[in-house]
C-alpha cells in the first residue's frame, strides 16, 4: 500500500487508487499513517474532522472512520501478545478464525500451534465472512 | 474451520493432519451446497497431496 502526501492525498494498492476527498479527511489519513501503528483517540479524530463546529452527532459519525492503520503483520504481532484472547462473546469465533486464515497468508507459522489450540475444538462449526467486515458462524 | 485448521496445519509442515481436516472441509462443503469453497477445498487437497 502506497500513501501519496504531496498534491492530493491518495492511498494506492495495486492498481486501485483511491484519494482522501477534502482536507479534513485527508488529515485523518495523514495522522494515521504519519503515527502508525498509535490508534487515534476519538476526541483527537473529532478535532481532526471538525476543527470549529463538531456536528450535534458526531459521536457516531466519527465511529465510521478508521481508528488506526496497521499491516496484517502488526496486527498479528499485536494480537499474539495477549494470545489471541478475544473477548468471551459471539464474536469470538469469527475473529479468532478470521486471525486464523491472516497467519496463514501471512506465513507467520510460529503463531500456527496457538490457533490450532483454540480452534480445533470448533472444527464442526461453519463460518463465513462477508465483504463488509461482519459475519456469521453456526454449528453445534 | 476445519479449513482453516488444515490450512495452519499445513503451514506447519503437518500435512496428514492437514489432509484430515480437509476431508472434514471438503463434506462441509458438499453439505452446504458451497461450489466455489469446494473449489478451494479441492485446490488445497491437491496442493497437500503434492507435498506428500
């Protein structure tokens, strides 16, 4: 991924090219990536958006930004510190799955015994993702 | 998952182990009616026989 500071703000991968439309926006991307992988706080992101008049619901608004940047490696470092212990809930498998099939593109092997621990006991159970981040899993 | 753990077995060097979660992939998605996951399935199944 290739970030383009001078003139318009871009961010290229691959052949897909896209720009930071307005100069708020483009300062958030600038932020995240001139401090990564620092996630940005919410107060520091809403001052970033909207430096005079924050919006009456901006709370929300601001919940649809990207909190931080990092490559899958960084990501994966940064989860195997706590051993991938996602929280206990419903949402526990599809990550843990999901970090699962990261390792694996990602070549990290030395995170491989850890996850095969955890998900074994699930082998039985289905789980699909879809393109916008959320999914669903079933099973016994 | 079990397709995700052939795959982390896989790239273990685990390829028996790898071979038998992907039989359990390969029914799942037989049973889910999933062609292009059975594609995948399939795909891996060969790569993992190769290495054999």
């Amino acid at each position: 991924v290739r970030f383009e500071f001078l003139g318009q703000v871009t961010i290229t991968a691959g052949i897909r090219r896209v720009g930071a439309h307005g100069e708020q926006p483009a300062l958030v991307v600038a932020r995240l990536v001139l401090d990564r992988p620092s996630p940005l706080p919410r107060e520091e992101l809403a001052d970033l958006l909207w430096p005079t008049n924050r919006p009456v619901r901006w709370e929300g608004r601001a919940r649809r930004r990207p909190a931080c940047i990092v490559t899958p490696d960084e990501a994966i470092t940064s989860l195997a510190a706590s051993r991938f212990a996602f929280p206990p809930n419903s949402n526990w498998l599809l990550a843990t799955a999901t970090v699962g099939d990261a390792v694996v593109l990602t070549g990290r092997r030395e995170h491989a015994p850890v996850l095969l621990a955890l998900l074994e006991p699930y082998a039985d159970r289905e789980v699909a993702l879809n393109c916008f981040g959320s999914g669903a899993y079933w099973g016994r | 998952v079990s397709y995700t753990l052939g795959r982390l077995a896989a790239l273990l060097g685990e390829t028996d182990r790898a071979a038998g979660f992907m039989t359990d992939a390969a029914a799942a998605a037989t049973a889910f009616r999933a062609p292009l996951f059975a594609q995948r399935v399939a795909k891996t199944q060969l790569a993992l026989s190769d290495q054999r």
